[in-house]
C-alpha cells in the first residue's frame, strides 16, 4: 500500500467521524475532502498534498491574521488541528459578482466574505511562507 493510500484510508475514516457528528460534505478537490457544520469547515487531507497544504494555510493565516498578504490578499481565519486537518471559519461566497481585483490571482477565484470583508478561503498556493515556518511545520526542509 502507497504511503498516500494510507493517508487517504485514515483520513476517510475522519471524514466518516465528521459525517457521524453533523457535518456534511461540501466538496473534494485534488488534495481535501471538505465538511462543513454551523460556522466552520474542516479541510481533512485525502494524500501528502493535502496536509501539507493545511499546514501552509494555517502558518499564513498566523502570520498575517486579519493585515493582507504582501500581495494584499486577506485569509479567511484558520487553524490546524492535531491530527493535520484544518479547521477554517466558513465564509460567505454570495458575493453577487462583486470582488477585489486580487480574487483573481487566487486558485479557481476561492474568495468570499467573513466580518464584511473578502477573504481567500483556499490559498496555499497563493502565498508566500517563510523558510522557518516551512521547517517548523514538516520538518524535511
């Protein structure tokens, strides 16, 4: 079995977890299943990809919080949980097709609105994480 089959059999098993507890499912992309409940989503990893995504993620959000990215990007508030699932707020993307010239420069234009203010809610490929915190996160830098 593949390294990446076996986060993918783990990782489903969460997502059953998750389902059990009142979430549904919202969507899968290449790296995430997504499951929402009230106010939050949990981005649970289905390969590598997918945690270390989460892990990037949470690191920008720490590092910029609600200022914006060096490319004036805002993130939607997220932290990683223990076992390297994402907990994120869950954002409005009614935005009656009014968004920031910067939507565009965000992954499939994920961008929607928390507090009154647009925010990327899917950005690991978007921003810039600093070595350190690349390190400090996975380790094998």
């Amino acid at each position: 079995m593949s390294w990446n089959s076996t986060i993918e059999k783990i990782y489903n098993r969460y997502g059953e977890t998750l389902i059990s507890k009142g979430f549904i499912r919202l969507d899968c992309g290449a790296y995430r299943m997504v499951y929402q409940r009230k106010g939050i989503v949990i981005k649970v990893p289905i390969n590598e990809d997918g945690i270390f995504d989460n892990m990037i993620e949470d690191a920008a959000w720490h590092i910029h919080k609600s200022k914006p990215t060096r490319d004036g990007y805002y993130l939607a508030p997220c932290r990683i949980l223990r076992n390297k699932c994402l907990m994120m707020v869950t954002v409005d993307v009614e935005s009656n097709g009014e968004l920031p010239d910067w939507a565009s420069d965000i992954d499939g234009c994920q961008v929607g609105i928390y507090k009154n203010e647009f925010v990327a809610y899917d950005y690991a490929i978007n921003v810039e994480v600093p070595r350190y915190l690349v390190q400090k996160y996975i380790g094998y830098f």
